[in-house]
C-alpha cells in the first residue's frame, strides 16, 4: 500500500489524526519521498471519489492531506505541477462544498487557485489558466445555483447543512455569482474545443442565477426586470455555442444545457475540466 494511501486510511478511521495526518502527507513531499507529478494523479482520485454521492467526505479527508503535501513541495519542484496541485485543490474544494458549506474550506480553494492563477500567468500558459480561471469560476457558481421559484428556500437549505460558525467566511451569493461571472468569461478568452464549451455552459449558469436571484428578492424592480430580459437573450446564445462544442457523447452536459435554454435552471453539477 501506498504511503500516502495508508495515512488516508489512518486518518478515516481514527488511528491518526487530522492535523497529524497533514504534517505526515507534507512530511512525504518534503522529503522527496511524493513529487508534485504524482500528487497531480492523487488529486484525479480525489476528485473522481468526490463525483460519487456518498464519498464526497472521504475525498475530502483524502484531499486535506494531498493539499498539504502540495504546499510542502520543496522548491525545486516544476512551478507548473505545483500549480497543477492547486488548480486540483480548487477543483476538489467546488465538488465538496456543494455537499456542505463551509466557508474556510471555500477560502481554501479560493487562494489556491489564485495562486495557481498567477504561476499559469507567469509561465505564459494559457491553457491552464484558462482551466483555473474556470474552475474558480464553477467554485463561485455551483455552490450558489439553485431551482428558479425555490432559489431562496433551497439556499436557506444548504446553509442549515453545517454549522453556523462554518458559514463565516462564505460570500454574498449575488457577489459570488458576479464572481463566477467575471471569472467565466475571462476563461472563455483563453479556452478552446470542448473546453470552451463547458465554460459557456457555466456561464450561461452564472447570467441565469444572477435572475433568479434577482426574482427571488421582492424589491426587484422594473430595471432588473429588463436586466433579467437581456440576460435571457444571452442565455440563449451561450447554449447555442456550448451544444456546438459540448461532445455528443456527454449526454448530461448536453441535458443540463437544454434545462438552461428552458429557462428552468441547472443545480449544481460536477465541473469539467
């Protein structure tokens, strides 16, 4: 087994724990003994444990140690596979978060991927800035996306899903979803091929949500009604160009396009690369 595998396991049943768990992973890259290139992988698995329902948490417990590890890489480690690491943080963090909030969890991915951010900037690489560009973007959207008429019921729903004190540290969700919005279209500068067309998917999302919350707020006035009108308009026209790119073969992405044209809104969904 594994030596980061066998403290994943220490850690989920007790015999370690959390905080011990994260010194060993860091422990194990500071030494040399797990490179930054593996990590990447390690961070794949995480991220496919989180897609399943019912081992959201155990990818988490699994993505706190790796996280660790990521920030003890000694420097001589390539800055691009760090900021792979981070990029996959983020990433890990929007998939968990959706199950729970949780603000300091949130402003973990956050600067992760700010700072993955700026390492794809500095290395000039556009495709992965692109791709932490969208997934600080989805962080900002999926946790903040909900069914139209019900918009504020199921938010107030999510939240009561944790703690009290863990909300401290969430944004407003008319100020995340302005976020994923900015970051959303920034990505889609730099994305091609499918790539591109999961980011209009998303931002379609991010324009559709920003109405309902509008709708959902009783004050709304006729300037927001007509704000809501040209959002539509663009809403269409995003998934037009998503189903264009979107691959045949992704049945549920195309699905969730359909439901965003339809005006009857996408949830929160697993995230694409």
């Amino acid at each position: 087994m594994h030596p980061l595998e066998q403290l994943a396991l220490d850690v989920a049943e007790g015999r370690t724990g959390p905080a011990d768990g994260e010194r060993a992973a860091a422990a194990l890259t500071a030494s040399g003994a797990l490179g930054a290139a593996e990590l990447v992988n390690w961070f794949r698995t995480a991220q496919w444990l989180a897609r399943q329902e019912d081992l959201w948490e155990r990818a988490l417990l699994l993505g706190r140690l790796l996280a660790a590890a990521t920030e003890a890489l000694p420097d001589t480690a390539a800055p691009g596979e760090v900021a792979r690491c981070r990029s996959a943080w983020t990433e890990l963090v929007h998939l968990c978060v959706i199950h729970r909030p949780d603000g300091e969890l949130f402003a973990s991915g956050v600067r992760a991927g700010r700072a993955a951010l700026d390492a794809a900037r500095a290395l000039g690489d556009d495709e992965l800035a692109g791709q932490v560009l969208y997934r600080l973007g989805t962080l900002h959207l999926d946790p903040f996306s909900r069914a139209g008429e019900l918009w504020a019921e199921e938010h107030r729903l999510w939240l009561s899903l944790g703690p009290r004190a863990a909300l401290a540290g969430l944004p407003a969700p008319r100020d995340a979803l302005r976020t994923a919005e900015r970051y959303l279209r920034e990505a889609a500068e730099l994305r091609a091929g499918p790539g591109l067309g999961y980011t209009c998917k998303a931002l379609a999302q991010a324009l559709q949500q920003q109405r309902f919350l509008t709708g959902a707020d009783a004050d709304a006035g006729q300037d927001s009604e007509a704000a809501g009108s040209e959002a539509a308009d663009s809403v269409a026209a995003l998934c037009d160009r998503a189903l264009a790119l979107i691959p045949v073969e992704d049945v549920e992405a195309r699905a969730g396009v359909e439901a965003l044209r339809t005006g009857s809104g996408q949830g929160p969904a697993a995230a694409r690369p």
